[in-house]
C-alpha cells in the first residue's frame, strides 16, 4: 500500500513540473513574439520576427567572374558590363501600392523605358517568384539599357525593380570572330575549380575562351539577392542588395591585338561582297600582330550547331592555295639560281605534258620570268618547277612559314608547359608523301595545286616574312594580362617563328617584293590600280571538288602602301563556281581602302 501511494506521489510531482515547464516555454514564446518581434537579431539585419519569416534568398548572377577580353585599345570584346532592368518578388505593401493610381501611373512609365506595353511589363511582373532581368527583344541577352535609361529606372522607384551592371559575354548577334570561341556547361566529371576552389559550372570550349580557360576562371560570381518568405514574397524592408567576391585582382582582364571597330567594318564588308565561305586576316607588318580575323560563314557563341561548322575558323584552316604559291615556286628557283626575273619563256597556251594549259590555251606568247609572275602564266611556273626538286620547294615553303605550324606561343608561363592562344590552327601541307622525284608532282605542286594546303593567317604573314627580309614573325593575337585593378601581370612580347630549314636571303626577298608590286602594275591584279593606296600582291584561283561538282578557291594576299607598307592582308573565298568573278581581288581593295580611310589616309 505504501508503494502504491508513493508511486502516485511520483506522478503526480512529475506531472506539476512538467505543466510547469510548458507553461514557462509558452510565456517565453509570447514574450518573444510580443515584446521582442521588432528587437533586432544580434549581428543581423532584421527583427526576430522577420527572422523567423525568412525562408531563403532569391538571387541573381550579374556577372560570373570570367575573365574579361578586349581589343587593343580598350574595348570589350567579351564580357562588357551594360546597364539592365532586375526585377525581384514584391513585398505586400509594394503590391498594393502598385494597384494604385500613382502606382499604375509610375508602371506605365517604366513599360515605356523598357519599350513594352503596359500590358506585357504586367505580364512579366505578375506572380514573379524568382529574380527576372528583363529580356531584350530577342530574348538572347537581358535587356541593354542606356545610362539614361539606367537613371530612369532608378528614379521611378517602383517596388522590387533595379537598374543594375550586368557582365553581358556576347551579344548575341552572328559575326567572324570564331577566334573568341564560345562556352558551354561543364560535365559533372569535368568540372573545374577557380583559385579559390569555387566549381566553374561553364568552360571554354573553343578559341580563346578555350585556350586561354586557366586565366579566364575568376574567384566568384556578382549576385544581386533579396530575402523572401514561405510564400515567395520579399520580406518587408528587405532591400536588393548586391554581393561580390571583393578581390581586386580577379576577373583578370586578357588585351588581344584585335582592332575592334576594324574587325566590325569588314565582317560587314565581306557580308556586302556576298562572300558565303572564306576568310580575311590583316596583320601589322612590324610586328605581324592580328588586327582582324574574319571567318565565314558567321557564328553565334550563344547558339553553337555541332553539325553546322560555322563556329570553325577559316582563317586557320589549311585550303588549296592555287597561283599564291608561285611565290614560293619564285622563291625556291631565285635562291636555287635556276632563273632571273629577266629570264625570257614562251607560253603557247599549253605546256605539252602533264595535262597543264595556260589562259584557258590561248597562252601568253613571249614574256620574261617578271611578267609570268605578273600574269600568273603556269607555263612559266611548270619550267621552274622542273628544274627543281621536291626537297627545294618544299625547304622555301618552311622557310616562309608554310607547312609549319607559325603562331605565337610560350612555354612555362602562367604556370602552363605551353600557351598557345591561337586554337586549331592547322600546319598545312606540301607534299603529304615523300618527297617526289616525278616531274608532274613538282608541277602541279609549283602551281599551288595537288597536296598543297596554306592557311589564310599563313599567307598573310608569308607578305611579312618578305618584308622583313625573310625572317618569318610568329602572328600573335594577345598581347597583355593585367588583374582586374588595371596592374599588368604580364606582358607578352612578340617573337619570330624560324624554320629548322633556314630562311631565304634577304635579296630573294627583295625581289619578289618587286615582282608582287608587278601584279597590281601590270598583271592580274590591275583592278586595284584605283585604290587609296598603292597596293603590291598575288591573286589565286585553285581548282577544288565539292561534293563531286567542281568548284574554285579565290585568293589574294598583298600589301600596302607599296613603298612604306603598314598592314599585309589575305583573302579567300572558298567554293564558288568556276568562272565567277574573282571577289577576292575585289575584296581585297575594299579592305585596304578600308584600312586607308581609317589611317587618315
């Protein structure tokens, strides 16, 4: 009996001190919920209340921390920051005030800095749960905003809406910049990690952004954020506030060679020419530094087509070079002393072997080395080309930077065993087998036919290496990092690209430069005798197969001015139909009038 009592006992205590318990943690929540609601949380921002409210943040990357790319004075050439419209949840007061007349008044006013309708700007706004930056027509890229329209923005105040910096990488527009490459999503397996150890969720896939992906990774993304409840609302007084990674050295800032505003002109100049497929590369003489690389057809880095090829750079992709190649076939007989501009050859329209025919077989009648150059008579050609051999011809080609791989790179430098900028650049070919002792491989090979491939960028910069006296210069399009604070981390000198064969003498060199001049004087190229400038170069039409119809490859590649030369220039045009006007010569004017009109000339 006494057990039992002091069992109820027990309960009966235990109960009490538990009833007490409850009862304290009641008071206290009502005291909390009461009294303390509007207290600020030590160390943050907001009431105990509202702290209880807040479920998550809703943000929005407004710059992804890669590294930026510019041309050679300063202007942006992927990842420009512009002005955009960021659109976040309302909070309850926001939306009734939005209802109201002054409300509607200052909406109808933001539609037309946005250029929508009222209708559309409602549309887009209601029921938003997650951060919107308004999208531009196209719906590639937010929406540009001018600073004014920026100040706008800010000044209507409406609830929920910013005007805020927005690291736009591309345009969204198609253009001949395949050197840039594009980006896509990186694989689980493939992800990478930034200095500080961040994932990088896309990666360079190709060009720039591809070789150069080791100092494109910065330490953070820009994120504009606000606090929002469980139902999707911004918490009352919760501002749009933005948060960066705050280093000063990241994203760091890549300077290419490129002219920008020379690059645009002739994309819409190559476009005007009607040009489908092809190329156009200048280089600066003194240093064969890339101003412009343009490829066709265009691309968008936003919507790259795995099947379609246009993100593919003609301008380092090898082609069959056609009658350019007699420079080389020149070169190789003049340091061989198998011949001299004045050596005197007669063109009857057919040479009598190899299948080979001059000027459709009308022929050229009697003409001196200088002039077969000048009017491209493979007569001519065919007899060097026999007096040579294979391992001649191929030795003055590498030493002008043909069937070699050319462009700038550096070993051990920013940590990497080799930096090469210039991805897929192809080395070309002049024999892909051993070296012939058949006198009709040599021939069609003196022509720039047969296994004869020469890049566009090769071309080029073979008109440097003669200017230069026969020292090939390795085309280089990046010239400087810095971090983001402006401090240059380091520069990148150009160098020279020599040959293990050696080079050609610098008086073979000054000859061709004569012969090139006779081209425009007197030969195929005297369409450009009206130019800006006096011009110096050697056109090209190669005969090419595409599938099964037979079509032409277009060149031109020169210099100018003729006596103090600045740029050298070459241009292709690939696959048109034989016997169609020669748009490359036409081309080629057109971008050294281009290239005069924006020196002062």
């Amino acid at each position: 009996m006494a057990l039992h009592k002091l069992i109820h006992k027990r309960i009966f205590w235990g109960s009490l001190i538990l009833c007490l318990l409850v009862a304290v943690l009641i008071v206290r929540l009502a005291w909390v919920q009461l009294l303390l609601k509007d207290r600020k949380v030590p160390g943050a921002e907001y009431s105990m209340a509202q702290m209880a409210a807040i479920q998550s943040e809703r943000e929005v990357v407004l710059d992804s921390g890669r590294g930026r790319m510019y041309d050679r004075s300063g202007q942006p050439l992927a990842g420009e920051t512009v002005w955009t419209a960021a659109f976040f949840p309302q909070d309850e007061a926001e939306a009734e005030a939005a209802e109201s007349a002054a409300g509607k008044e200052k909406l109808q006013q933001l539609a037309t800095v946005l250029g929508v309708t009222y209708e559309q700007l409602q549309a887009g706004r209601s029921g938003l749960k997650e951060p919107l930056l308004w999208p531009s027509g196209s719906g590639k890229n937010p929406l540009e905003l001018t600073p004014g329209q920026a100040e706008a923005v800010e000044a209507l105040a409406v609830g929920g809406v910013r005007a805020l910096p927005f690291a736009r990488r591309y345009t969204g527009e198609a253009t001949g910049r395949q050197w840039l490459g594009y980006l896509s999503e990186a694989k689980a397996a493939e992800a990478k990690e930034s200095p500080t150890g961040l994932r990088i969720p896309l990666t360079g896939t190709d060009g720039l952004e591809k070789t150069l992906e080791p100092l494109m990774q910065g330490v953070g993304h820009t994120e504009a954020y606000a606090r929002v409840d469980a139902r999707g609302n911004r918490l009352p007084d919760s501002p749009i506030k933005v948060r960066a990674p705050g280093n000063p050295y990241y994203p760091l800032s890549l300077y290419t060679t490129i002219d920008k505003k020379l690059q645009e002109n002739i994309e819409k100049l190559a476009v005007k020419s009607g040009v489908k497929e092809g190329a156009v590369v200048v280089l600066d003489t003194s240093t064969s530094d890339i101003e412009a690389m343009v490829s066709l057809p265009f691309y968008n880095p936003a919507l790259i087509s795995p099947e379609g090829g246009e993100w593919n750079n003609r301008a380092l992709q090898a082609a069959v070079p056609g009658s350019i190649f007699k420079i080389v076939t020149a070169a190789a007989a003049l340091e061989a002393g198998v011949t001299s501009p004045g050596e005197k050859f007669y063109c009857s329209g057919h040479y009598g072997k190899y299948g080979l025919s001059c000027l459709k077989g009308k022929g050229h009648g009697s003409l001196t080395m200088a002039q077969g150059f000048a009017v491209s008579c493979n007569t001519v050609f065919a007899s060097l080309a026999e007096r040579l051999s294979g391992a001649q011809l191929q030795s003055a080609a590498l030493a002008l930077g043909l069937g070699r791989d050319i462009s700038w790179q550096a070993e051990n430098t920013f940590g990497l065993p080799l930096l090469r900028p210039l991805s897929g650049e192809q080395p070309g070919t002049i024999f892909t087998t051993l070296l012939p002792d058949d006198g009709g491989a040599r021939v069609q090979t003196a022509i720039g036919q047969r296994d004869v491939r020469v890049t566009p960028l090769q071309a080029a910069n073979l008109l440097v290496t003669l200017l230069h006296g026969g020292e090939v210069h390795a085309p280089r399009i990046l010239q400087r990092v810095a971090f983001a604070n402006g401090q240059t981390l380091k520069e990148l000198p150009a160098h020279l690209a020599p040959s293990p064969q050696g080079r050609i003498s610098p008086s073979t060199a000054h000859e061709l430069l004569s012969l090139l001049r006779k081209v425009v004087t007197g030969g195929t190229g005297k369409s450009l005798q009206g130019t800006k400038w006096p011009l110096a170069g050697k056109s090209g039409t190669a005969q090419t197969w595409v599938k099964g119809m037979p079509r032409n490859n277009q060149w031109f590649v020169g210099y100018g001015p003729a006596e103090h030369p600045r740029f050298a220039v070459s241009v292709l045009v690939e696959n048109v139909a034989p016997g169609s006007p020669h748009v490359a010569t036409r081309l080629f004017g057109q971008v050294f009038d281009l290239l005069a009109e924006s020196s002062g000339a």
